[in-house]
C-alpha cells in the first residue's frame, strides 16, 4: 500500500532527508504558485483567522488558542475547501485565468 502526498514546492519538500520516503509515497505535486489548487491553504487561511481573534500573552494561551482555533474548523468548512480547490482544477485544465 502506498500512501499520496499532495506537495506543494516548498523547498522543505525537496530536502535530502526526504529522498529515501519517496520510495514509499506516491507524490502528487502541486503546480507552482497555484494556492487555490491545494485545499490545506484553505484551511490554514481560516485557522489563521480563528486564531488572531484572540490576544495571547504566554506560552499557554497561545497553546490553548490553538486548541481552540481548530475546534472551530468543522467538516463543513473541510468540504468547502476541496470543492474550491476543484473548481479551479478544473479551470487550470481548460487554460482560464486563475485570480
């Protein structure tokens, strides 16, 4: 069984470290600059924004908020992510414009 990973072109991604993983992966990478093709930018967008609601002064709350911002991320918002990033998949395929 092979696992696939949806890499976007973070130099991280293209470590050395990582070379002998790929024998166990199937790597399905992102085309370049295109954010709107990959659904974790989605949800890293609105945990960001739950997030910075909240002021945090230590290491615990700051703990704590992040707890609390993905307690707010629901499966609706899961499934909306990937119906956006399909829409401009399929836009990519017929050569439009992305924005």
């Amino acid at each position: 069984d092979k696992f696939v990973f949806f890499w976007d072109n973070a130099k991280i991604h293209q470590a050395n470290i990582l070379k002998p993983l790929t024998s166990y992966l199937l790597i399905c990478p992102n085309a370049p600059y295109s954010p709107q093709l990959n659904p974790i930018e989605q949800l890293f967008g609105i945990w960001k924004l739950f997030f910075r609601q909240h002021q945090t002064e230590n290491e615990e709350q700051v703990v704590q908020n992040i707890i609390q911002s993905c307690r707010k991320i629901c499966s609706n918002h899961l499934l909306s992510f990937t119906k956006h990033s399909i829409h401009y998949y399929f836009d990519c395929l017929e050569k439009k414009n992305l924005h």
